[in-house]
C-alpha cells in the first residue's frame, strides 16, 4: 500500500467517525418541572424552593405575608378604597416597628435605583462628551428640584432614626 493510499484511507476513517448526519441540542434533555413558577401563592413559592434544595430567606417570606395580608385586607372592606396608603397602612395587623422596617426597606430599594440610574447617566456623560450647556432648560430645574428633595428626605430620614 502506498502512503498516498494510506491517508486516502485514514481521512476516510476520519470522516466516517466524524460525520453527524442530525444533531439536536435539545433531544435528550428532559422537561422543566416547575409547577409554581408563575404562581402568586407564596406558599407555593416556598414549596417550590423547597423541592429544589432551597429556603427562601425568612425575612422575605415575611415580607410577602404582610404584603398578601395588607392586600386582602383592602379587598375585604369597600370603604377602603377611597382612603390613603397612611390609613390602609396604619390598620394593618403588623406591629408598628415592623411596618417601618418594611417601608424603610422599600425605600432603601427606591434609592438603590436611584443611584443606579444617576450612575447611567454619568457613565453616559462622559462617553458622550455631554456639558451643562447642553441640557435642557428643564433640566436644570429638575436638577435643583432634585436637590431640594434629597435635602428634606435626608432630614425625615435623620428624624426616623432619632
């Protein structure tokens, strides 16, 4: 046999071994067994992350009851629904340290994105070259109006921790 002959027949080998006449990537891979996954029961949730190996961390799930209580609290009673958050909230079953906590949470999340979006902007500035003299007029304003705000937040926010 000659050498030429030999790899003829050696790339061959290797095309035949090599060759896929179908692939499928999803073929043998089996179903996605999520039974609570688009569930608004927090009780199914838990036992979702429960079947996984997981906890859902307590604070949450507390969290979540409050939330699903003060919801059916406001549909229990039509006398409600012309009333303010202030009242809906002060009746709530929560003791009053716990409704704090919770609505301190909240806008620690509200400033979380806040200052993601700040950051966006800042980001966006600089790549683009962006001076103050190129805003609009309204944004100048909101600047200020902005300020005024964070000042009288921080001050309530100094007041709640005292």
């Amino acid at each position: 046999m000659k050498l030429s002959e030999l790899k003829n027949a050696i790339q061959e080998i290797i095309k035949e071994k090599l060759s896929v006449d179908e692939m499928t990537v999803t073929g043998n891979v089996a179903g996605y067994n999520t039974p609570f996954a688009f569930s608004k029961n927090s009780k199914g949730n838990v036992k979702a992350a429960e079947m996984v190996g997981y906890k859902l961390v307590k604070e949450l799930i507390q969290q979540v009851m409050a939330e699903m209580a003060l919801e059916e609290e406001n549909k229990k009673s039509d006398l409600k629904e012309g009333r303010g958050r202030y009242y809906n909230l002060r009746e709530h079953p929560m003791k009053a340290p716990s409704k704090v906590s919770v609505m301190i949470q909240e806008v620690n999340k509200m400033l979380k994105e806040i200052e993601y979006l700040t950051d966006l902007n800042i980001r966006l500035k600089k790549e683009s070259n962006v001076g103050p003299d190129m805003y609009w007029k309204r944004t100048n304003e909101h600047f200020r109006s902005i300020n005024e705000r964070m000042k009288r937040v921080s001050r309530k926010l100094e007041y709640l921790k005292r």
